[in-house]
C-alpha cells in the first residue's frame, strides 16, 4: 500500500504526504504554463478505478486558474449530460487572461493573504494565467495600528486583465 491509501496517516502530521505532490513534475509544468499564460482545465471522466494521483495533477489547474472536473464512476446515461455542461460552460464562460490583482487598504491595515482556487499567492499582488466568471478570491486584512475611533476604513480589490 503506498503512503496516499494508508488511512493510518489520517488526523495526523503525516496527512500531508497524502495531500501534497508526490513529485514536483507537475509544479514545475504549472510554473511554466503560469509564465506563458496558459490555462489548464482537466476533464476525468473514469467508468473503472484507475491508478490516478489526482493530488500531483491538481496543482496544474490551480496554479493556471484551471479547474479540475472527476466523475467516477463515471456513466454516460447518467453523467453524459453533465460532462456536456462541463465543458460547455468552460468553453462559453466570461473569462479575462493575464490577471494581475492587488487589494489596497486603508493606513494602519495591510493585506496579509489572499485565498481562492489558486496556488499563486504573491503577495502584495497575485498574478494568474485568466480568471473566470466561476472563481472567487478573498483576502485576509490585518490591523496593524489602532485605529481611530469615528473613522472610516476603506478597500479597495482591482483587477487588470485582458479580454
């Protein structure tokens, strides 16, 4: 049994093994498709077990701003329609490549993370290969100052991409 279908490893501080790249062959894809602004959306759709590390392969989606699609069992009576969609709405859907995004705030706050569907987190600013009606991003704010009392605190989320 590898170390990923070992249930012993479950609750943990092994559990990461089975949550992290067995390798970093995909990781390095992924960069190199992120520097070429190249998005990648998977599309599984097994009828029989298959020996698939679908955690090494996740990393190409999520660090493109790509999404990862599994039907397993997969049937084409009951799952046919589905996958149609699927790919459907990933070819028809408003989306914007070369994304750059940064969120600024007020004086004595900061953006600490940002968080989404995504493995880029540069901060101050995120930067990914396109961005879809179907993502959402958030970030956290830390206060680092108090703030005065009667006074207002502003955000401010932009987001350049092309079309």
């Amino acid at each position: 049994m590898a170390a990923r279908d070992d249930p012993k490893l479950y609750n943990t501080d092994k559990e990461k093994v089975i949550l992290s790249p067995a390798n970093d062959h995909y990781i390095k894809l992924g960069e190199e498709c992120h520097k070429a602004r190249i998005t990648v959306d998977l599309f599984y759709a097994l009828n029989q077990y298959k020996a698939l590390d679908l955690t090494s392969i996740a990393v190409l989606p999520s660090m493109t701003g790509g999404d990862l699609h599994l039907m397993y069992p997969f049937d084409i009576n009951k799952h046919g329609e589905k996958l149609h969609y699927e790919i459907y709405r990933t070819l028809t859907r408003t989306s914007g490549s070369e994304v750059q995004i940064k969120a600024r705030v007020s004086a004595g706050m900061s953006v600490a993370e940002y968080f989404g569907g995504f493995t880029v987190k540069e901060t101050p600013d995120i930067s990914l290969a396109s961005i879809d009606a179907d993502k959402s991003i958030g970030f956290l704010i830390r206060v680092e100052e108090k703030l005065k009392e009667n006074t207002l605190a502003f955000v401010q989320f932009a987001m350049l991409y092309t079309t």
